[in-house]
C-alpha cells in the first residue's frame, strides 16, 4: 500500500468511526488505533477476505456496540475479543 492509500484510509476510518460519537471524540487517537484494524479488515475498511466483515458504511454506533459487546464477552469471537479488550469506552468512541 503506498503513502498516500494509506493516509487516506486512516482519515477515512478516521472519520468513519469518530462521526458517531456523543463525548468530544480524539480523532488522531482514534486514525492511530484504527491502523491495526486494517490488517484484517482491510484497507479503509473494505475487506476482501470473506473471513473478516467490511466495516466500511457501518453505522458507528453499531461498530461501537460491536466492540464493546465482544470486549464484554457478549458477543463472541476469538479474534475480536484480543483486540477489543484492550480498548477503553474512551479508545472506542475516539474509533
Ligand atoms: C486479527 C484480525 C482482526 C483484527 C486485527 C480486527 N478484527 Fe474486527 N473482526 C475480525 C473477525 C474475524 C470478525 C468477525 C467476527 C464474527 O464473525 O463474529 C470481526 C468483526 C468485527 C466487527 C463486527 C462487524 C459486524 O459486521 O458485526 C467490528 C465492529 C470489528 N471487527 C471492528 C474492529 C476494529 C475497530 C478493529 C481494530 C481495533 C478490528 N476489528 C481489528 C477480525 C479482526
């Protein structure tokens, strides 16, 4: 992925995930911690692997409800709770 794909998926997700939120949302927290969402879910949170569900075009209280019910153990999957559990309410409203 050159430079300038990946700068612009970091604002995208950026965006993508701080529009949602009520508290004043960090959004260079949030583009730095989204950088390692891509890995799996694929640039700007398109996926091309059917393994991992596009994020992109979700709405972001969804996205929000979703990390924190797999941190919470209500939702469940492996992969998902190793990432969630590490984030804070803060960390996943600056998303
Ligand atoms: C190691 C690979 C991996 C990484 C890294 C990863 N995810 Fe996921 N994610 C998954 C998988 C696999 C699923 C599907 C889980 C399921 O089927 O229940 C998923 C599901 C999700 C969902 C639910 C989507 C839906 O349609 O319900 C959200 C939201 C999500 N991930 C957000 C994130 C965020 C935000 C990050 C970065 C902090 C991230 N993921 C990093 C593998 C990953």
């Amino acid at each position: 992925m050159n430079l300038s794909t990946k700068l612009i998926s970091r604002i995208f997700l950026g965006l993508l995930f701080s529009s949602t939120v009520l508290a004043a949302p960090d959004i260079n927290a949030g583009k730095e911690s989204a950088s390692v969402c891509f890995n799996c879910h694929g640039a700007e949170g398109n996926s091309t692997n059917s393994n991992f569900p596009t994020l992109a075009g979700q709405k972001p209280a969804y996205l929000a409800n979703q990390l924190r019910a797999f941190r919470d153990g209500q939702r469940d999957n492996a992969m998902m709770k190793n990432i969630a559990s590490s984030l804070s309410n803060k960390d996943i409203n600056n998303f």
